[in-house]
C-alpha cells in the first residue's frame, strides 16, 4: 500500500507574488549563515487536487485489499468458500461499480513551475524578476517541486496497484463456477489473492 503519510503532509511554503512581474519571496529573520539553493514551487491548489484523487484511490485501493485477505480466509475450506460467496460476490461488484474511472488531474509540468532560491538556514524565499512597475502582491501557499513530484509517482503505483487488485474482484464478481469445476475455482481464486498480497 502508499504510504500516506508521506504525501500527505507535504512542506508548505506561504509566499508573497507579484501579479505584475512573479516575483516571489517571503520574510524571515536572518541567521547569519546564508546559504540559498535554487529550487522549484507550485501552487497549493494544483497539489491538493492530485492529493485529494490519491487519498480516494487509497481508499479504494483499501476496500481491495479487505477483499483480497477476505478472499484468503474464507477460501481456506470448501464449505466456507461455498457458503461466503454470495457475500463475496456482492462485494467485488460494488467495488467495482465504485471504481474510479476518471484519469487523475495533472501534475504542474516543470516549466510552468516558479523558480525560487530558498536559505537552507533560515528558510528564506527569494525570486527576484524584472520590475513592471505593476507591484501588487498577494499572498499564497505553495509546495516543492520534489514534493509534488513524489505525490504523482505514488498516484502511477497506486493505479497500477488498483488494476491489479480489481483483476480479482473481476474474477470473483462476475465468474460462475461450471458444474465440476467448484473446487477448481476456489484454489485460482485463493492463489490469485494470495498472490496479490505477497506483492503488494
């Protein structure tokens, strides 16, 4: 599973903009030590709309795995698997009717992030532009660069992760034992999960 934790509370930096010239920067108390290294921010909103579909398909990534480890246990004898089914059955299909479909919102690409130099010391925020003489400023929330780009690469392996895990409840939903074959069905399904588990 993600780690959503990791994601979840990103370093948020609030600077003031110009909307005239993008000029950036923020007002912090000198430590005396500068150190400035260069760096690239986007804004919060654009973040936490990648943040708010990765904690929805975590949810669902979740609900999948419940599924899954239900899958192993109630496959462990014959009669169990036969009177759990039904339930199990119901499950997958909603899970899969739940699924989401949409394709997740973008990532800033990297040229139309603000380059900034941030002081490792005291974390101060320059990002000087040429003047327009339009010198209006607004304040505002942004995340790093790494950090955004962290939260795409978990959105890639969690939907990689889903497509796998719906395999399953695809199977379990919408295949119907032949006559013949009940025993048959419930070792492929109890091996599927158990795989599914071992690697996620």
């Amino acid at each position: 599973m993600a780690a959503i934790d990791d994601v979840a509370t990103p370093e948020c930096l609030t600077l003031w903009r110009c909307i005239g010239c993008g000029a950036m920067g923020n007002a912090k108390e000198c430590q005396g030590t500068c150190d400035f290294k260069r760096d690239f921010v986007v804004d919060a909103a654009s973040h936490a709309d990648l943040l708010e579909f990765f904690l929805s398909l975590s949810d669902h990534n979740e609900a999948l795995h419940l599924l899954a480890r239900d899958v192993v246990a109630e496959t462990a004898a014959p009669e169990r698997f036969e009177r759990a089914l039904a339930g199990l059955r119901a499950r997958a299909k909603r899970l899969l009717a739940e699924a989401l479909g949409e394709e997740p919102p973008q990532a800033v690409p990297p040229d139309e992030r603000a380059e900034i130099w941030l002081c490792v010391s005291c974390d101060m925020v320059e990002a000087p532009r040429d003047c327009l003489g339009i010198c209006i400023r607004r304040n505002g929330d942004f995340v790093r660069g790494k950090d955004h780009d962290a939260l795409s690469a978990q959105i890639e392996s969690a939907r990689i992760e889903s497509r796998s895990l719906a395999a399953l409840a695809r199977q379990i939903g919408w295949a119907t034992p032949r006559p013949g074959q009940f025993e048959r069905t419930r070792g492929a399904l109890r091996t599927m999960a158990l795989s599914l588990l071992a690697t996620a």
